[in-house]
C-alpha cells in the first residue's frame, strides 16, 4: 500500500489503468470541445485572431487524443505537448484579455483537466507554474506592462486568488479519487487473497494452484529438467474427526499445513486440495529429491503435536503419491493428478505413513 500512495497518477495503479486511460480521453474530448467552441464562437463574432489560437489549441487536444489512443497511456511527448500548449493559451489569454476580457475565465477550468491528464506530481507542477504566471501578470509592475487588455484593479486582485480556489479544488477532487480508488484497490486485493486462499489452514486452494499450474507449465517446458506432483493424505482422517470432534481435526489440518510450509521451496506450488489431501508442484527438481520430498514431509507430519481434551497426544500420519513427470512427456495435468491419487493408495494400501512413486513415461 505504500507503494501505491507514492503513485505519481493513476496510471500507475496497475489494476486501474483501464479507468485512467478513460479519464484521460474523457479530459482531452473535453478540453478539445471547448477549444472548438470558442474557435466558432470567436469566427461568429469575427474575432480571427482569437479564433485561430482556439482552434489551434483544440487541434493540439485531438493530437493528444490520438496519440493516447495509438500509445494507451500518457507518454512524456503527451504531457510536454499538453503542458507548452496550456501554459501558451494560459499566457494568451491574459495578456490579450481574449474575447473583451472574458477569455482568462476559461483558465479557471485547466485544474479540473489538468490533473486527471498528468497526475498530482506533473499536474500539481503546471498548476504552481500557472498560478505564478498569474501573479506575475497581474501583481507586479513588469508583468502589467507586458498586458494589451485594460483590467480592472478589481479583477487584477481578485482573479489570482479565485484561481488558486479552482486549483485547490482540482487538487482535492485528484486526492479524492486518487483515495476512492487506492481504497478499491485494497478491497480487491483483500478479495482476492480471501479467494485463492484456504482460510483455516492459511495454505492456497485448488483453484489458485490450477491457474498457477498452467503458468508455470509453459515456462517449464523450456527447460530439461523434471517435475513432480506430490498428493498427500491425512491418515485416518475420519476416525480423528469421528472420535475426537471437527475442532481437533481442525487443529490437525492446521498443524500440518505448518508442517507442509517447512517441506517446500518458495518456487514449489502447495495447496489444500481438499479436506484431509493438500497437494504441491514441484516445478525443477530430479526423482530422487522428489522422493525424498515424500519422505521428509512423512517425517515432518509424524512429529505433528495435537493433543485431545484428556491432553493425550494424538497420532498424526500422512500418506503420499509421488508422480514423476520428466519434460518429455506431454501429459495433460488430470493424467498426472490422476497417477498421483492412484499412487497415493497404493500408499495406503502399503501401511499408510509412508510415499509411492511412479514415473510418468
């Protein structure tokens, strides 16, 4: 979270881009709208000059839109064009007065544009350069020489500080939904968390481990190196639950989840498949650290301590079929899950506490 509240923009929060590159458009169409209707409003009445600086800057709009919508996001050639273009109009307007005065009026809806286009940082950097345009303009000595129109004293006092109100307000509204939707984002991301993840044991579910799986699968396919599915099950699961109660049998399925997380590497895929079975991915490994995988996570079980209500330890097994899988083999993920369960009871068949390993060919 706090790499995202250091976003410069929106476009950085990657699950949102999509909505940032909207808003984009949506301020360059409207920037573009009103470039154009003051272009016609100042050709009715026979304002040339005007006109042609008002189309010339809805041109510069559309070229934005465009090269948004060629590039999907606000590149640094956008934002210069975008930032040189504004800061023109922006001195035009009140140096020249515009159309009898009114023109430096439209400046008071930039904030509003700007931001959603470059940003807090870029933005709120254009924002300060404007505003001390403004005074600079209109309080001092050398800037109201260099003016053509007549203001007032009144407008010349007043229009710096209603300036400044309208880049706040653009400032709160970007804080605003810059807040709504790092808030969004966090809820997706709790969600998300909540559905790839077994609440009781803390361990991943089948459906993370079946989207992870095929990602994995395609890189390694590139490399000569063999993998392994390791499907384990709790032995006598069932009498545990039937004899001592669902709570203690949950407390087994916790600590041996603890015990599984020690088994692993962080490269390796595990999950709770199940009820009593949890299963792992091996992506790079040779047959005989894939056995003796089995082997240590037999070992690891067996010292799992859960005691009943009479404080007596309970006995805690675990079963495991080990399928090989060497990178030779195309074999479709079902086929190996199915060898593992078979090889799985061929563990129980043998004694349960104890792995069976079979090599895909």
């Amino acid at each position: 979270m706090k790499k995202l509240w250091k976003a410069e923009s929106f476009a950085q929060l990657v699950d949102d881009k999509y909505r940032y590159y909207l808003q984009m458009q949506l301020a360059c169409v409207v920037l573009g709208a009103t470039g154009l209707l003051m272009s016609l409003m100042n050709v009715l009445t026979g304002k040339w000059e005007m006109a042609l600086i008002t189309f010339a800057f809805f041109l510069v709009c559309f070229i934005n839109l465009f090269l948004l919508r060629q590039y999907k996001h606000m590149s640094w050639v956008n934002s210069l064009i975008f930032e040189v273009s504004v800061s023109l109009i922006c001195g035009y307007f009140l140096i020249t007065g515009g159309a009898d005065g009114f023109s430096p009026y439209w400046i008071l809806i930039l904030p509003f544009c700007v931001m959603p286009l470059l940003g807090r940082k870029r933005g709120g950097l254009l924002l300060l350069f404007m505003q001390v345009m403004i005074i600079f303009f209109l309080w001092t000595p050398w800037g109201r020489e260099l003016l053509t129109y007549p203001y007032s004293g009144t407008f010349c006092s007043r229009f710096p500080v209603v300036f400044l109100v309208s880049a706040l307000f653009g400032l709160g509204f970007e804080a605003s939904r810059y807040m709504v939707i790092r808030q969004m984002f966090a809820n997706q991301e709790k969600v998300q968390l909540l559905s790839e993840t077994d609440r009781l044991t803390g361990l991943k579910n089948r459906y993370w481990f079946q989207e992870q799986l095929g990602k994995i699968n395609r890189e390694d396919k590139e490399e000569n190196k063999c993998a392994a599915f390791l499907l384990m099950d709790i032995d006598a699961f069932k009498v545990i639950n039937d004899t001592w109660g669902h709570q203690i049998g949950d407390r087994v399925l916790v600590e041996v989840a603890k015990s599984l997380k020690e088994a692993f590497h962080q490269e390796d895929l595990l999950c709770r498949w199940g009820g009593e079975e949890f299963l792992a991915y091996l992506p790079a490994c040779t047959p005989q650290e894939a056995e003796r995988a089995g082997n240590v996570i037999c070992d690891l079980v067996r010292n799992v301590k859960v005691k009943n209500e009479e404080d007596e330890q309970i006995k805690v097994t675990i079963s495991v079929g080990v399928v090989i899988v060497p990178y030779t083999v195309q074999v479709e993920n079902s086929a190996a899950f199915i060898e593992a369960d078979k090889q799985l009871y061929t563990a129980k068949r043998n004694g349960r506490d104890c792995i069976s390993v079979k090599t895909l060919e």
